[in-house]
C-alpha cells in the first residue's frame, strides 16, 4: 500500500453482478482507509438502504450510486450517477424499466443458450443473481461451474459478448434520458471507463462528449483500472476542456472479477481525495441552485 489517501467512485454488489455485500464493501472501504466509497450497481438502487446504513454506522464517508447502461449512435456507454437521491420516483421508474428490458433480454438468452446445447434454467439464474437486476456475468458463473467455459472472460469471449453465438441485444436508453433521470433524482451524472485499456481514442472521447456535454454531463471517469498515463492525461486535459469534474473508480465485482481489489483496482489505481471533495462541493453548489431556483422564477415574474 502507498500510503496516498485516495476514493473508490465505482463499485458493483451483490445486488448486481458482484459478489460482495453492500456492508462487505463499507468494511473493504474501512479496512484500506479509503476516505470515500460509491455503491454503483447496474441499473438498481436496491443494495443502497444496506450500503449508507453500514457507512453511517463505520464512520465510511459514502456515495450512494447507480450505473446505467446507455446506447449512444449504436455504442454501448455506461453513465454513472453519484450523490443520487435513490427512492426518488423518477428515478427508480426508469430504472425499472430497463430491469424490464433486461429480464427481455435475459430469457431470449436463456432460449439460446438451450438451444446451443448448454443446461441452464430459469430457476438457476434466479437463484445466482439473488438480485433484481440480472446480468450476463450471472450466465457466466453458472457456464463456469458447469465447466462449459474456464471463466468470466472465456465465457463472454467465446459466448455471451456481442457478435458471439450467446449474445442477444436489449433495449437500452439514451445518454441524455439517463443524465435526466440522474439530475431528476439530485445526482452528478458521469461517464463511466470512456476509453478502454490500450486505446487512445482521443477522437471518440471528444466525439462523445460532444454530444453528452449538451445533455448535461457532470463528469467523467479519468482514473479506471488498466487506462495508461497517455489515456489518464489525455481524459484530464479534455475534463479540463469540457469543463467536468474527474472522477475514478475501480469497478470492482468481488470474484467475479478477482483480479479488480476495491480501491487499488489492478494494483496501481490511486484516485485522489481531491476528485471526491471536488464533486461534492459541486453537488452541494447544484443543490442550493435548485433551491433557490423557484424563488427566482418568481422575482422574475
Ligand atoms: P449485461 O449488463 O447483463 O449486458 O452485462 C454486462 C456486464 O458484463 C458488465 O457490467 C461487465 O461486468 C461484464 N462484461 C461485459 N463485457 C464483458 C467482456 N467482454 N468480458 C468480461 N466481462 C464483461
Ligand atoms: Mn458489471
Ligand atoms: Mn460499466
Ligand atoms: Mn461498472
């Protein structure tokens, strides 16, 4: 351990594809000393009761969070919104939804799987998940214990990725109606992992935040396990430029991805203090706006 005081803005439960509990990971986050951790589940808020419940009683600082999957122009992007307001309706209407969309998804893939030759029900994957919001990676681990594939990766490599013989599509929402959903609930909305390991696609990024920008994007993901410090200060310069908030986070998904450890992601992930105070003061300032926003409108009268 370095010794740097540093924040985990990006973290997967139980209640999604993790294997950790919300109150496992509150005292993951006390044990390293983080001085912030977020709970940000896919397309759920359900784990968010149990996670600041846990913080408040360890003394953890804690974001609650959630993590929506998004299609933007045929891509599939990720918008993770921070500081949200989780019982909030607007919020947990539109996440239900995309469940809905996701159990869509999720039984086509069981009819294919089926039909490829795998042994794998219904009951089963309820039974994995233990969730509300199921997931390929829960196919996975049955495919695994099975011993049709060797893990996670080989399952979505061989299998379940888009353009493998398991993959179906599902219907995803916009960037700019989760970014809505997100600020209707109170939330910072960012743009999860924008780059991945290896690729400098600068053009992409500012392709993207083009667009996201005018729907409202808050921030984005500077610091994620694997990005390279070519990716790391090509993502700061553009969040300077866009005028964003950094954020970081490891993404971790207990063992259903080993090699990503809370905080410290593949071992060399520090995200500093800074990107959280930063945010919160943000979120403190867009708070008091809104506040204040309908007396001003009245002024103005
Ligand atoms: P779903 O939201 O059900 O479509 O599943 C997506 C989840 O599967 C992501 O959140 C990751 O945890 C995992 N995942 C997606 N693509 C891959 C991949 N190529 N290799 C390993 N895991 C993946
Ligand atoms: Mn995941
Ligand atoms: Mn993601
Ligand atoms: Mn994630």
């Amino acid at each position: 351990m370095s010794g740097v005081i540093r924040v985990d803005l990006h973290t997967h439960s139980c209640l999604s594809d993790g294997t950790m509990s919300p109150s496992g990971i509150i005292a993951g986050a006390a044990n390293l000393g983080l001085a912030a951790v977020a709970l940000t589940d896919h397309d759920t808020v359900s784990g968010l009761d149990e996670f600041m419940a846990a913080a408040s009683a360890a003394g953890v600082e804690a974001v609650p969070g959630v993590e929506v999957s998004c299609s933007a122009s045929n891509r599939e992007i990720h918008i993770v919104g921070l500081f949200i307001d989780w019982k909030h309706s607007r919020l947990t209407e539109f996440l239900e939804g995309i469940r809905e969309q996701r159990n869509h998804r999720n039984s086509r893939i069981l009819a294919k799987l089926n039909s490829l030759g795998y042994a794998i029900s219904l009951e089963e994957l309820l039974e994995r998940a233990g969730g509300e919001s199921i997931g390929r990676p829960h196919f996975a681990a049955i495919l695994i214990e099975k011993g049709y594939f060797k893990d996670n990766q080989d399952a979505f490599e061989r299998c379940l990725k888009r353009g493998r013989p398991g993959f179906c599509r599902r219907e995803l929402p916009t960037p700019a109606e989760a970014i809505q959903h997100i600020h209707a609930a109170g939330g910072l909305a960012i743009w999860a992992h924008p780059v991945y390991r290896n690729k400098y696609a600068r053009s992409h990024v500012r392709g993207m935040l083009n667009k996201l920008t005018v729907a409202g994007l808050d921030g984005m993901e500077a610091m994620y396990p694997g990005f390279t410090p070519e990716q790391q200060s090509m993502l700061m310069e553009l969040v300077a430029h866009y005028h964003l908030l950094p954020s970081g986070g490891s993404d971790f998904h207990g063992e259903n991805i080993p090699q990503i450890k809370l905080g410290g992601g593949d071992g060399s992930l520090e995200v500093p203090v800074k990107f959280y105070t930063d945010m919160k003061q943000a979120w403190r300032e867009r708070a008091a706006e809104s506040a204040a926003a309908p007396a001003a409108v009245e002024e103005g009268l």
